[in-house]
C-alpha cells in the first residue's frame, strides 16, 4: 500500500493532465497552470477578473485574480466613535504569480514591463505560454498573431 502514496509510482499520470485553478464553486471557468505552480496556487481563493473595455475591442479579457488586503496601521476611531482599519487593497494577478515563480528576471527597460500570454488566452497560465512584454508588442499580440515570437 505504500508504494500507492509514491509519486513516483503513479504511472497513469502523464504530462497530458490539466492542471486547473477553479474561480468558482461550479467548475465553470479554470485557468491552466503547470503541476509545478498547482500545489502553490491552490491555497488561495482565485476570482474573475475582467480587463477594461477600450474603443475597437471585441470582447473583454479574462484573468484570474485575488485581493491582497495590507494592513497599513493600527485601527482608531473617528470623530463619531466608530472603529476604522488603515489598510489598503492590492490584485494580484495569477498569471504574475505564475511569473515571478520561474525565476526569469524581470527585463530592465525604460518601458514598461508586463507579462504577456503567447496564445492570447488570459486563462492559460502555463510556464510556456507566458513571457515578459512591452506594452506596445502586447498590444500587437491580438489573439495570439506573435505566439513564436520572443523579446
């Protein structure tokens, strides 16, 4: 029986299984991510996020995200005696997560830097489909045209 808890052992595991990060309780919308980056992803609550909707766009993008809540002071009260929090929100973007657990450096660039999706799918956030990206060749990665292309 032990050698069933083996990892090693599990031979009807193979490279061909998906890896999903949930956004609901309904399995109706996943994000894609590699078996190396699962376990880690897996211990926080992953949202949708919608991109904004620009002049001559077709239809919005979707991400994955979470709220990071920090905690910038001690709580007071205010003039009416009631009790307020000092703290600020952040998203947090799991295709950057993804990124920054690669271990790729950031480019250094008078640009800004962001990480692009090769494919064009804001839900497929395997290690080879992500890459660092300027705005401008962002931009002109409509769905997915530059997937060979590299910086």
């Amino acid at each position: 029986m032990s050698d069933f808890l083996n990892p090693n052992n599990w031979h009807w595991l193979n490279e061909s299984h998906e890896y999903r990060i949930y956004a609901d309780d309904y399995e109706n919308e996943y994000a894609l991510v590699d078996q190396i980056d699962y376990q880690y992803l897996i211990q926080w609550r992953w949202k949708l996020h919608y991109s904004r909707q620009h002049k001559g766009t077709r239809k919005r993008k979707v991400y994955l995200a979470r709220v990071l809540h920090e905690v910038l002071g001690p709580d007071y009260k205010d003039e009416q005696g009631s009790r307020k929090r000092q703290r600020c929100s952040h998203t947090i973007f799991l295709h950057n997560v993804v990124m920054e657990r690669t271990g790729i450096p950031r480019p250094i660039s008078n640009q800004r830097i962001i990480t692009d999706h090769a494919n064009g799918n804001g839900l497929d956030c395997r290690r080879t489909n992500l890459r660092y990206a300027t705005i401008s060749f962002n931009n002109k990665n409509i769905f997915g045209s530059h997937e060979k292309a590299l910086i």
